[in-house]
C-alpha cells in the first residue's frame, strides 16, 4: 500500500507519469514481487522451497511456464528429485545411460525391474538408485514409476538415499505413527530434525499422497537441516501481554524484536524466515513457548509483522540459531 500511495502521489503532482508502466518498473526492480514459475507466485505456502530448488537447478517446470505444484508426483519424479538434490547422479551418466550414451549396453542386469526399460527417459535414474540400493519394487517385481507417492514412503526414499543410521523408536513418534510401523523410524527422524509439519492434534498423516510442491518442501527441509534449520508454525504474542513478565525476567515490550523458545538458551539470536514469502527477521530469545503442537516460536507482534501479516495468526517458519549464549 505504501509503494501504491508514493506511486499515485507522484503521478498527481507531475501529472505525466504512467501509473502502470511505473508500478510494473517496481516489480521488475523488485525480486520479491517475481513469480518463481506463473502458477506459483509470492505467498504460496512452498514459495521459499520451490524457489530455492529451481534456482539450484534441482527442479525445473513446463515449457508453458508452470510448475503445477498441487498435482500428485509420481515415484519416478520424486526420485529424479532426490538423486539430483544429493548430488547423486550426473549428467554425464544420464547422457551415457540413455539410448546412443556410451553406456546404456552395460550393467542393464542391475536394473531388474520388468517394467523398466532402456528406451525411457527415467532409465538412468533408476539404474542409479539400483546401484546405490536406494530403492526397492513391489512384491510382484515391478517398479511402477507412474505410481504416486505417499508421506511416508518420502521420508523413507530421502533418507535412504543419504545412508542415515536411523534410530527404531520405543514409543509412537506420533499419534497416527505407531512405532512398530515400518516406516516409524524415518519419521522419528523427521520429528528430530523438525522438517514435518505437524498437526494440533500431533498427527502427521503417513498414507498422505504428495504434491509437487509438497514433496519440493520436504527436499529443500531435509537438505537446509543438515545446516542447522528447524520448521514449524510461528506464532506472535497477544497485546494483552504487553508489559507483563516473561520467563528471562523481562518485560515483553511488542516494538522488540524479541520471541520464546521452548528450549534455547536465552539471548540466543535467531533467524526467522517466512516460508510463503522469504522474509526474514533476526530476534532474541528471552521467554518460553509457544506450548501448542506444531508450533516451534512465538514473536513480538513487530517481529511478525515485518515478516508477515498479522491476520494469519500462524505462518510457517523456517528458524535458524545465529549466536548462543
């Protein structure tokens, strides 16, 4: 609104400026207000993730220039996406494993699969996952490449493509994940990690199908945690707290850019970045909380409003210690 009001000021004082062409200049001079493809703009809930993947050539969209971000991914997309992620995969071997590469005659024994052959474009993904045991058929045999994938089955693929010693729990992760569940452990090490988002309820939904902006969230989650990130929903402070004492001793004051933890230490900096825009904001951890499933920080109303907008309530955050006490 603030750019709208300088935009139409100025256009009435020297009554010549083009009021369209003008706030078009802005946008093109202003890499916020750029969409990543045309159907995922500014303020999609995967915004920062499907952002940071194109622009590190992890994902690509259609020649018509989207990304179609709610459409189901398939098994065959999906691991496309965690070999290059990881750095797995090269495109020297695509191009020697597809039809006329070099090697597209050799090792075709490691691809057992039936319903997979030489000819498709996806040939040397599978191949590759063969080799480095990251993926396993059905009972039948088959692969199914153009199966969709659930949650659960994700997390099971992303982590064994990174060779983790993973951890079976002694008690349910979750209240939808028992801990004699198959796929338990890869959740707990989700839950350890903070990349899954989490329900009220603490349920995280494993038979969930995935989208493709769904499943680009949990690469960009799972790849930023190696360096520290965590995620869950933030969260800002009533103003009936204004004044009143918080668990360091301090007074809340809503114009610092302060905010609660449930666990690090106080005076701990803290990067916060709005995962729907990419807005950041630097605050000091001097209270405790927030206490409601999902939710991993609480901000001063004018921390949260320079990242967001405080009608939402809760945005998705990605936060990330910057110094500790």
């Amino acid at each position: 609104m603030r750019l709208i009001k300088c935009i139409l000021s100025f256009a009435l004082i020297v009554g010549s400026v083009n009021f369209v062409s003008v706030l078009a200049q802005e946008e093109q001079q202003n890499p916020e207000n750029e969409n990543i493809f045309i159907d995922v703009p500014l303020g999609h809930s995967e915004y920062v993730a499907i952002k940071y993947l194109k622009e590190n050539g992890i994902i690509e969209g259609y020649q018509d220039g989207t990304f179609q971000p709610d459409r189901l991914i398939s098994r065959i997309e999906a691991l496309k996406l965690i070999l290059l992620a990881n750095n797995i995969i090269t495109q020297e071997y695509i191009t020697n494993n597809l039809i006329g590469g070099t090697d597209h005659k050799n090792n075709i024994e490691l691809v057992t699969f039936p319903d997979i052959y030489k000819s498709m474009w996806y040939f040397p993904y599978v191949k590759k996952s063969v080799e480095e045991n990251i993926i396993n058929g059905f009972a039948d045999g088959t692969f199914k490449p153009d199966n969709t994938i659930n949650r659960a089955e994700s997390f099971k693929i992303v982590m064994e493509s990174d060779n983790l010693e993973l951890i079976e729990p002694s008690e349910n992760p979750f209240n939808d994940v028992n801990s004699d569940a198959w796929f338990a452990k890869y959740f707990l090490e989700a839950k350890n990690r903070q990349i899954i988002y989490v329900s009220m309820s603490n349920n995280v939904y494993p038979q969930k199908e995935m989208t493709r902006s769904m499943f680009a969230e949990l690469i960009y989650r799972y790849i930023k945690s190696k360096e520290g990130c965590r995620y869950g929903g933030g969260s800002y402070y009533s103003d009936w707290f204004e004044g009143r004492g918080t668990a360091s001793g301090e007074p809340y004051l809503a114009s610092e850019l302060t905010a609660a933890h449930l666990t690090l230490p106080f005076n701990t900096m803290v990067k916060v970045t709005n995962l729907e825009n990419g807005k950041s904001i630097e605050v000091r951890i001097n209270d405790r909380g927030p206490y409601i499933t999902g939710r991993v920080i609480d901000l001063s109303k004018s921390a949260f409003e320079q990242i967001g907008y405080t009608g939402q309530g809760v945005i998705w955050v990605e936060y990330q210690t910057i110094t500790q006490q």
